[in-house]
C-alpha cells in the first residue's frame, strides 16, 4: 500500500444498496491511489464497518420512522432523506472540518441524490464532487425535461403512455421517469387548526391519491401536541404514499424535481419561494397580507388555485388538488409559473429590477455613511 497523501477524502452515499456498492468502489479506488477515506452514513441501511477497516465511519440520524424506511414509494423516501439527513450531515462534516488533529479535507463526494449537500459544502468551503449511480442513458432523459416539457410530452396523460417519444428513441411516455408528482403541504410557523380541520386536511390528501408530504408543527393543533386526532393507522394504510413531518427545509423541498404543488397559507416568504422555484400553489391564507397574496396568485398571476369556501371540507380539497395535479387548467397553471418564475430570475440577475434596487440601496447607505462622516468633520474643525 502506498503512502498516504496527507489528505482524506470525505463520502457521503445514499443509503440504498445500488448507490451504497458503487460509492464504496470508488473509495476503495481512492484509498489505493494513496488518500485516506472517511464515510459519512445514515442509520438506515448503513454499511458494515468492519468489512472496511482501512476506513473511518461516522455515523448520523436519518430520523425515518419505521413505516417511512419500509415504504415501497421511491420518490417519497428519498425526498425525505433529504430533509431529515440535511442538518445531521451538517453537524458532521463541521466536526469533520474542525478537527486540527485529522488530516485536511480534499473534497467532500456525494451521491447526486442527495441534492442538499451542495449548499452544505459551500457553506465549510469544500469542493463538492457527485457520483451518479445511473446509466448515461438516464441522465440524457433526466436533461431533457425542458424539451420534453416544451413539446407537450409532460405532465404525461394517461391516454399517451403508449405513444412514442420522438425525440429520445426508443422510449416511450411510460418510460419516462417518477417528476412533479408530490403535493408539498405547510402552513408556516403561526397558523393554527381546530381538529375537525386537521381531519378534513388529512382526508382530503388522502383521498387525492396524490403523494404528499405534510408539514405538521408540534402544537399547531388545538388540543393536540401532534398527530394524535389522526384515526389509528392512517399513514400506514396509505402504502407510504404520505409523509408527515415536525420541519422542513422549504426551499430545498420546493426546489425538488418531485414536488408538483404547494399547499400554502401563502405568507410572502412562502409564496416567493414558491414562484422562484416554478411551484403552483393551493391557497389558503389567515390572515394579514396571506389573503391578498392569495388573491393575487390565484386571479390576477394565476398560478395557482384558492380553497373559497372558508370552511376546510375534504372533497373540495381533494378536487383541488387534482385540479392542480391532473386536469388541464393544472398544465395551464404550472406553464404560467414556470413563465413567471422566468421573470423573477431575471429580476436578480445583472441589470434586473431588484438588482438594480440592491445597488441603489448600498449606494444610498454610501452616501449616509460619508455624510455623517463629512459632519463629523466638520462638527470637529469647529
């Protein structure tokens, strides 16, 4: 074995058999090339350390509850894996970072799944490599989303599976991949809900048939500290096709190829991050500024659809949310915010609106600043 360069190479696989084999190949590629190895893993499906003992394991919480790490809806469990693993791995690799008595960190590799950790790895400095488990074959099919989205391939219509995709010989419309399918549900940090509204929501979801994944704040329930007026089994019988959680990193999950819809109080915050990220909402606003915010989203921008009635009921739910998922006006929706969320990048870029606004505002801060300089001086000459 040869010399140890001085320098480890950090690795983080999603924790799935066919991501886990090809991550460590490639380590032990590395380690034999003369770097020492650290990997980084969840408790679920975790590697077996003592098959590698020229390795350092680190371990962290993934936080899936049982029927969450048994569920057979792909999609589901590895939007999850990326929030519930995004701040534990943080936590680690800071150690890692931290630690003066270890060798310096070369780069931090990551399977390509695990979406969050790019932003992990600008945060402590590091360069960031992926590995992509997936044939190349995929990749081209996953690149071309745009096109496929621009000559009317997708959302894919039942009545067309069969059809041809002309443009990527030999697939057809069945073959192309599980994207935009999941209803992300979360009504920020104040809003509350009566029982019998918790119940009409969760029935409402549930009967869409959509996948969904539903922020829950403990005590956001009157009467309840969680999830306790849910009938007995409710998650478990829907097949693993819902997903409640405590928290989530809104914009990372809105930002997720598998999120098709927000179902939002429409707080500004939210509603930004919903636009930039192409996501059509469901609006349900409180109170304050959520019920023009609403109004606006749904009848002046129309990117999105509002519960009217005022009263929670689980059919009207269910119909909106299969309005937005499936119908046309749905297609219709999700084309006006993907031209909408144009418009907002284009505002940040050199030249746009708001950029220009941030560089007048420093301007002027600027200008206060070397005004109360010259009035110092001036207060001092005297």
């Amino acid at each position: 074995m040869g010399q140890r360069k001085g320098r480890r190479v950090v690795l983080f696989p999603l924790p799935l058999q066919g991501h886990i084999n090809p991550m460590l190949e490639l380590a032990n590629i590395l380690h034999s090339k003369g770097f020492s190895i650290t990997l980084i893993h969840t408790n679920f499906n975790s590697p077996n350390p003592s098959n590698y003992p020229h390795f350092t394991f680190h371990s962290i919480p993934d936080g899936l509850s049982e029927t969450e790490a048994s569920t057979n809806d792909l999609v589901s469990l590895l939007l999850l894996l990326n929030i519930k693993c995004a701040e534990p791995f943080r936590e680690c690799l800071a150690k890692l970072v931290s630690d003066a008595s270890e060798e310096p960190i070369a780069c931090l590799i990551s399977d390509a799944i695990f979406h969050f950790t790019q932003a992990v790895a600008d945060s402590l400095k590091l360069p960031r490599v992926v590995l992509r488990t997936g044939g190349a074959s995929s990749f081209v099919v996953f690149a071309a989303f745009p096109l496929l989205l621009e000559r009317g391939y997708l959302p894919i219509q039942d009545s067309r599976l069969e059809e041809l995709v002309i443009e990527l010989p030999p697939l057809k419309l069945k073959d192309l991949p599980p994207k935009k399918s999941v209803v992300y549900v979360s009504f920020g940090s104040i809003a509350a809900l009566s029982e019998a509204e918790f119940l009409e929501i969760a029935w409402g979801l549930a009967n869409s048939e959509q996948p969904f994944l539903w922020v829950v704040r403990p005590g956001s329930v009157h009467g309840s500290e969680w999830l306790e007026p849910l009938p007995r089994g409710f998650l478990e019988d829907l097949g693993g096709r819902g997903h409640i959680v405590k928290w989530a990193p809104q914009q990372e999950v809105l930002g997720h190829l598998a999120v098709g819809a927000f179902w939002t109080h429409n707080g500004w915050n939210s509603t930004l991050e919903s636009v930039c990220e192409g996501v059509p909402m469901i609006c349900m606003p409180c109170f304050s500024d959520q019920k023009v915010n609403a109004r606006y989203v749904s009848h002046v921008w129309k990117v999105g659809v509002q519960l009217e009635n005022g009263v929670l009921e689980r059919g009207e739910i269910e119909r909106s949310i299969r309005k937005l998922m499936k119908e046309k006006e749905g297609e219709e929706i999700r084309c006006r915010v993907s031209k909408l969320k144009e418009k907002a990048i284009n505002c940040l870029k050199h030249g746009g609106s708001s950029c220009k606004s941030l560089d007048s505002l420093v301007s002027h801060i600027f200008s206060l600043e070397s005004f109360a300089f010259c009035t110092e001086s001036q207060s001092q000459c005297q």
